[in-house]
C-alpha cells in the first residue's frame, strides 16, 4: 500500500502524465490508499457540485484510513514539536501519523512538508 496525499490528486485532475504514470504503472491503482485528509481537502477544493461528485466517486474506488487516537495524538504531537521549525501544519501532520500508524510510504509532490520526522517513509517513484 501506498498513501498517496493530497496534491497527487490535483495533479492526477490536472492531467499530469508523470504523475499519472506513476499511479498506474509503478504503484498501481488497488495499492493506492488515501487518509480521511486528503479525502477532506479534495471535498473542500471542489468547483461545484458536479465536481465534488466526481470527486467522491473516484474517491469510491480506494480505501479510505480514517483518522483515529493515534494518528491524531501523533499528529498534535507533530505540530506541537515541529510547527515552528518547519512550518508543520495540521493536514500534513495528521497525513504523516497515519502513513506511520499503517507502517506504508507517502507519495507526494511536496517532500519538503514531510522531512520533519525521520518515522516518514516517503515512497521515491
């Protein structure tokens, strides 16, 4: 399993080949989980009504891991520890405590927002 966040999402609507490729071809579709997160951020990143549908009928097609006691226990602990040496905000916080709570990689653009914890394994296409 793969957690993906947010901004591969973005990409994969924007039509980024690259991104696209990765998914499909190194990763594959059914390995891709999303956190309640990233799911949250597309919803609130809709257009219109017919977007946020779309949204959550592709969104339909992953496993969905929910936010519990411990990702959001290790998340607070996140920001407390690193929101002013690295900016850490909540969202990536909560998204890194859970692809530590699952023991898998994250798959993201902006790496920059995760090197704050050594515990994070970034998956490297």
């Amino acid at each position: 399993m793969i957690l993906c966040d947010t901004n591969i999402f973005i990409e994969i609507y924007r039509r980024n080949k690259a991104v696209h490729t990765v998914l499909i071809d190194k990763i594959g579709l059914k390995n891709v989980v999303v956190s309640d997160v990233t799911r949250a951020e597309l919803f609130y990143g809709a257009f219109n009504k017919a977007e946020l549908q779309m949204i959550r009928k592709d969104l339909s097609n992953f496993q969905i891991l929910h936010i519990d006691q411990f990702i959001s226990e290790k998340a607070v602990e996140f920001v407390e520890k690193y929101c002013l040496s690295h900016k850490t905000d909540l969202e990536d916080a909560l998204i890194a405590a859970t692809a530590i709570l699952y023991n898998i990689e994250l798959y993201t653009l902006n790496i920059k927002d995760f090197v704050f914890s050594p515990e994070i394994k970034l998956y490297q296409p």
